[in-house]
C-alpha cells in the first residue's frame, strides 16, 4: 500500500485504476483479428492517464506496439526504459530527426521532403530509419492521395536507409451511422495497397481501424489495430456502446470539500451572481475548477458525488474552486471526498456519474473531458484495490 497519500494527492486527484486498463486491453485483444497487432495509443499523456504509467500494463496485457503523437513523447516512454515499437502519428521538426533515428522511433510519412529528411539523416548516422506511409482516405487531414500519389511512395521505397514498414490511413466516421463513407476510405486504402503490390511494394503493417472500427467493422483488421478511448473504458460513440462491450472506465476525477456554510440570509453565489442559495442552505466549498479541468461551461449544471448522494454545482466553476448545494447530503463535513467523475464512484444511482455524462453536459465529448485533465492534478495509480504510485505534474 502506498503510505502518506494525503500528502501526496493535496487538494484534487485523479484516481486511475490499472486493473481496469488491464481489463480492457486484454478485451481489445479478444476482439481484434487473431493476425493482427494491437497497437496502444498513449498520446497526450495516456488521454490524461499517465503515459508511463498505462505504457508498462498496456504492453503487458496483449498491446505491442505504442502509437503517440510527438516525438517528445516517444522519447518519454525511451528514456523510461520502454522498448516496444513506437509510431509516432503526426509529424516532427526536421532538425530532430536525429532523435528519432537514435532512438528507435518509427515515422508516420506523408511528405516527399520528410522522407528524404529521415534519408539524409539515416545515411548520416548508417543506421536505417523505419516508417508507415500515411494516406488520406477521406480525413482530409494529412496524407498521401491514394489515386494520384503512387508515384512518390515508389519515389520514397528507393530512398537510402529507409524501410517503409508500414502503410496506414484514419477513418472519419467510424463511430457514426455513415457506414458507407467508411466502406469507401476501406476500399480506398486497399485499393492503393494493391497498386503497391503491383509496383514491387510489399508492406509489411496495414492498418485503419480505430477504436470503433475495432468493435464494428473486424474485417477490417488487417495486419494491426489502433486502440485508443476504449484502453481508458470509454465509448468512442453511443453506437458502441449498444455492442454489448464491457468497458471498464479507468479514470476517476476527485477532490475534498474545504469549507461549509449554512447559511443564515439569502445568498448569491460565486462570479456573476448567477445562484441565488436560500437561508438554511448548506453550501460546500470544493478546491477544483476549471484549471484543472473542470469546465466552467459545467456552473448550475453538473452534479458531484458525495457520501454516496448527488449534490448540484451551484454558481460559476471558477479557475480553482467550485460551490455545491449539500443541503440534502447525510452526515456531510468538511475533508469528505466529492466524487466529479469516473468509474470508482458510489453513488447511490442507477448510474455513477459518469466520464459521458460530464461530457454532455459540457457539450463535449469523453475524449476532450478526460484530455482536460490539468498537469497540477496528481494522478494516483491503484491496482488490486491498493494504492500503488502517485505521480505529479508539478514536482
């Protein structure tokens, strides 16, 4: 058990659960094609989880490769001494492509410069550089064309000390109703791996599918998956969610009340007077706002969980503190834990308060709201119901 944890948490933590992860990666690898990989996507920290932290269980539970979105966070996961295979998903600054060569880092290409950048650079040091062409199917973000850019990708097999291992693309609408656009990027892509084919390019990793295409479309598999929102026990839409998968969400956004009033006059309550609180009201002050991720969109909104009932945020979040009705919590004192969101609450609900519920609310999605997660927020790491490691952003 991991000792003095009060002075490790402070005033707001995120708790993230690891046997869950596990849960959930080993399930991912249940339900992707048995010849295909599963990489794990630990971009932005994890999705706020800690990207060390879910790297190590992920790579444990079925997941073989990492995918990220910067080279510093690829380094991050080397220097902590993980040796998986790293893909990192956009592109880096040309002048640190000496980096990535030296430690090992896989490139996502979809320019002719860059390719022969990561050229130059692996003839320099004589050590080949591995890369996955990206194509836009139907994104429209980066990538190569599939129709017209055949040329170049041969352009790009010829360059010295580079291996095009891979070849990928990214579906747009995976998670929605419009099964047919992503019947057309499928055909897309495997059209132009078939002109590949023709002009001697035999690749040796395709991959499109996404977390919901993980769940929806298998064949689609091919030679590797890419799991991200669902690692963390989060829907990618609410079309999966009808799929009958038993996602455990990972994390669980906490805090503890400072303060409680009962209040002798009416009041108004926080910036902009928004609340007006009745004489007799209980009012508890609650040290977590909108710097740490709690929307401020989410004032006389949201609800927050707190022994075991649901109390109403009242008033405006502000950036580090937030008001709350507990006139009708039971037993409620100053030091008492409010549950925000996640999957470690107990209220005494149908439903906990949930990561999508939070997320509706802020008119938002479940991807964004756990992203927001503020660096000054501990992440506190539990498995077998034990706590086992704080981290902390700030020291």
């Amino acid at each position: 058990m991991y000792k003095n944890l009060e002075r490790a948490i402070g005033r707001t933590w995120v708790e993230i659960d690891l046997d869950n992860l596990a849960h959930n990666a080993k399930l991912v690898r249940e339900k992707t094609s048995k010849s295909a990989e599963v990489m794990g996507i630990v971009k932005a920290d994890a999705y706020g989880h800690g990207a060390l932290e879910c790297a190590k269980v992920l790579l444990n539970n079925g997941i073989t490769r990492l995918g990220v979105s910067m080279l510093d966070e690829a380094i991050q996961l080397r220097n902590s001494g993980i040796t998986a295979p790293i893909l990192i998903l956009s592109d880096i600054e040309f002048e640190r492509c000496d980096e990535l060569i030296l430690n090992n880092i896989t490139a996502a290409v979809f320019t002719k410069e860059y390719a022969e950048r990561l050229s130059k650079c692996a003839v320099m040091y004589n050590r080949k550089v591995k890369i996955h062409i990206k194509i836009d199917t139907g994104m429209g973000r980066v990538g190569f064309n599939p129709e017209n850019d055949i040329e170049t990708i041969k352009y790009i097999a010829k360059l010295p000390f580079v291996e095009i291992e891979g070849v990928f693309s990214h579906f747009a609408v995976s998670d929605e109703d419009n099964e047919a656009y992503t019947a057309s990027q499928f055909e897309r892509f495997c059209s132009l791996i078939e002109k590949l084919k023709a002009n001697g390019i035999s690749v040796q990793i395709k991959h499109i599918s996404n977390s919901a295409a993980i769940l929806r479309y298998p064949h689609m598999h091919l030679d590797m998956v890419r799991a991200g929102i669902i690692l963390y026990g989060l829907h990618p839409s609410s079309i999966t969610k009808t799929l009958g998968i038993e996602l455990k969400p990972v994390m669980t956004l906490k805090s503890r009340i400072t303060l409680i009033k009962t209040l002798t006059e009416e009041s108004k309550i926080s910036y902009g007077c928004t609340y007006t609180a009745k004489a007799g009201d209980k009012v508890a002050t609650i040290p977590i706002g909108y710097a740490d991720g709690f929307q401020r969109r989410l004032g006389n909104k949201a609800q927050i969980c707190i022994n075991g009932q649901r109390a109403n945020i009242i008033g405006r979040i502000c950036m580090d503190q937030c008001l709350a009705d507990v006139t009708q919590i039971v037993k409620v004192s100053s030091g008492d834990v409010a549950i925000i969101f996640g999957g470690n609450s107990t209220c005494d609900y149908e439903q906990n308060i949930s990561c999508d519920e939070i997320s509706e609310l802020s008119e938002t999605i479940n991807y964004e709201t756990v992203c927001l997660i503020g660096k000054r927020v501990p992440r506190v790491y539990l498995e077998n119901g034990q706590y086992t490691g704080v981290t902390n952003g700030l020291i």
